[in-house]
C-alpha cells in the first residue's frame, strides 16, 4: 500500500497543478487583457470553468489529507516552517472563489463589481506564486528547523530568490495552461487568435522564467543542474519538454486545439517530472542536511494500508462521477456554440 498513497499523492498534486493551475491561469489572463477585450476574456472564461472551477481544488484536499494521514512529520515541519506562504496561498483560493461567484451572482450591479473583478484577477495571480514559492522551499535547502529567531525559522526559507523564482515561473506556467486551454472555447476566429497569442507570450515567460530560476538555484546552491542534466531520467524529461515546444508552436499556428491541450499538459507533466525525478523520495529538504524522505517519515504500516484502500475505494466512486462532471459540461457548451 505504500506504493499506492505515493501515487496517490504524486498524481494529485500533478492534477492539481494542471487543472487548478489553468483555472488560476485564466485569472492571469484576464489580468493581462486590455480593456477593448476584456467582456470577450471573462465570457469564454466563464463559459471554460464555471461549473467545473471549484471540483478542481479536489485534488488539493486529496494531497493534503495524503500528507496528513500519511506522512504527518513533513505535513507538520511544513505547516510550521511555511505556515505564512501557507496561509496566504489558502486566503487567495478562498477570495478568488468568492469574488469569482459574486461578480456574477451579485444580484444588484454597481461598483462591487469592480472590486470583485480585482480581487479575482490579483488572487489569481498571488496563489499559484505563492504555491510556486512554496514548491520552491521545500527542495532548496533553506528552511531552518534550528534557527534561533523568527526570521530565520519563518521568513527566509521562503522569502528567498529561488522560492521566488519558482513562484513566478509558476504563475507563467499557469497563463500558459490557461491560454492552451481557452483557444478551444473561444466563439470565433478572432477571440481564437487573440488566445493564441497569450499562449505564445506566456510560453516565452516561462521559459525566460524557467532560465532565471537556473540562476537562483546556481546562486543558492540548489543542484537543479545537476538534477536535471546529469540525471538520464530528468535529461530525457527536459529534452522532451523542449521537443515539444517546437510542435507546440506549429500547431499554435494550424489551431490544433486538442492536440495543443495534451501537448501543453505533456509539457508541463515533463518539466515536474525532470525537476522532481533526482531528489524523490526526499520530499523537504532541510537546512541542516536531515532531509525528509517519503519512506522514512511514513505513517504506521497499519495507517497506511486503512489510507491506501480509502484512496483505492473513493477513486472507484468519486472519479467515474467527476469524468461525467467534465463530459456533460464539454456536452453542454458544445451545445450552447451550436445554438
């Protein structure tokens, strides 16, 4: 069973990054919009994940409670040592959800709607930053479960130019999934090419975001080159990664739009694979060089295995039903283009 909450985890979190992620990407989108465009932006983006938004953080809650259950020595060093970039991620996904269903269910209309439209694009940004500089703390060695001051132990070892970087490659990350995805619901040809654009701006931020955390991770000691290039499985992802890029961007031109989602998911799949690969099982590295691995900080056996046939038995009930979620919403826009 151990194998299995492993997997549970590592693919929740893989979920939520590409499907949480592209929601909290279309936040950013919109926040890069001009005005000439923008009732067009929120309508396809209303239309792209309005009832399906909310069923994404599923992924979230699944990851949390697998780190709580499962492995509760990394979810409390976690929750201790990151509790800041912590709390501020959750205020953003709860204030990007409620100004998101009130900007258009406020049943009266006046300048409310504005600061919802704020707070919405703004949390979209700031929450996948921060969950990036969160991701970001835990693989650079800089948290300090020994440090003697508040600084040391609950600031800088995530305040840092390597957990930001991350955090803003993030958010690029993020746009661009939001962009892929939305070229296929845009109404007409014009709306179709102006997402088409934003997925190629935003895939050039990533990359020139992704060469900036090179360089934090070279200045902070953080071996990602290493991880990366010297590793055959992290050296095979990246080259995947950066092969793809080239077909991405041919089919951005011949609007290939579900070819493009899966490529763009492949993409983003590769680049966590190559990061994550060299280091598992050490999921949180310290500091003082006492790492912890996934298999050594594990619950007991016993925990484990009630943890894995919960996970087991809620997929078999809970998936079937969520496909169906996504199917029938696809269905029901489809319809609604055709009407």
């Amino acid at each position: 069973m151990e194998a299995v909450v492993i997997i549970f985890f590592c693919v929740s979190i893989l979920l939520y990054f590409l499907l949480g992620g592209a929601d909290f990407g279309a936040g950013i989108v919109e926040l890069l919009t001009s005005r000439k465009n923008l009732s067009k932006t929120r309508k396809t983006m209303y239309h792209a994940i309005g009832p399906v938004w909310e069923a994404n953080h599923m992924w979230l809650i699944i990851a949390v409670v697998i780190l709580f259950v499962g492995f509760p020595s990394i979810y409390s060093a976690m929750s201790v040592y990151l509790h800041i970039p912590l709390a501020i991620m959750l205020i953003g996904i709860i204030a990007r959800g409620t100004a998101f269903v009130f900007r258009h269910y406020d049943a009266v209309k006046d300048r409310m709607q504005q600061t919802y439209n704020r707070i919405f694009v703004y949390s979209s940004f700031i929450t996948p930053l921060f969950l990036g500089i969160i991701a970001g703390s835990v693989i650079s060695r800089h948290i300090d479960t020994g440090a003697r001051n508040f600084a040391d132990a609950y600031i800088w070892g995530w305040l840092n130019g390597f957990s930001i970087s991350v955090g803003l490659f993030t958010v690029a990350l993020c746009g661009f999934l939001a962009a892929i995805y939305l070229i296929g619901e845009a109404d007409d040809a014009a709306d179709r090419q102006r997402f088409i654009r934003k997925a190629k701006q935003m895939n050039l931020a990533a990359v020139a975001s992704g060469c900036i955390v090179f360089v934090f991770a070279e200045q902070d000691g953080v071996p990602l080159r290493s991880w990366i290039f010297e590793n055959p499985v992290g050296l095979s992802a990246i080259t995947a990664a950066t092969l793809s890029l080239v077909v991405l961007w041919y089919l951005l031109l011949r609007g290939k739009t579900r070819v493009l989602r899966i490529l763009a998911g492949f993409q983003v799949t590769m680049i966590l694979v190559a990061i994550s690969y060299a280091h598992f099982p050490y999921f949180l590295r310290l500091k003082n060089g006492q790492d912890l691995s996934l298999y050594e900080h594990m619950a007991p056996e016993k925990t484990i295995q009630t943890l894995g046939v919960a996970l087991l038995a809620g997929s078999l009930l809970i998936l079937p039903f969520l496909g169906y979620l996504f199917y029938s919403f696809q269905r029901s826009a489809e319809d609604d283009g055709t009407a």
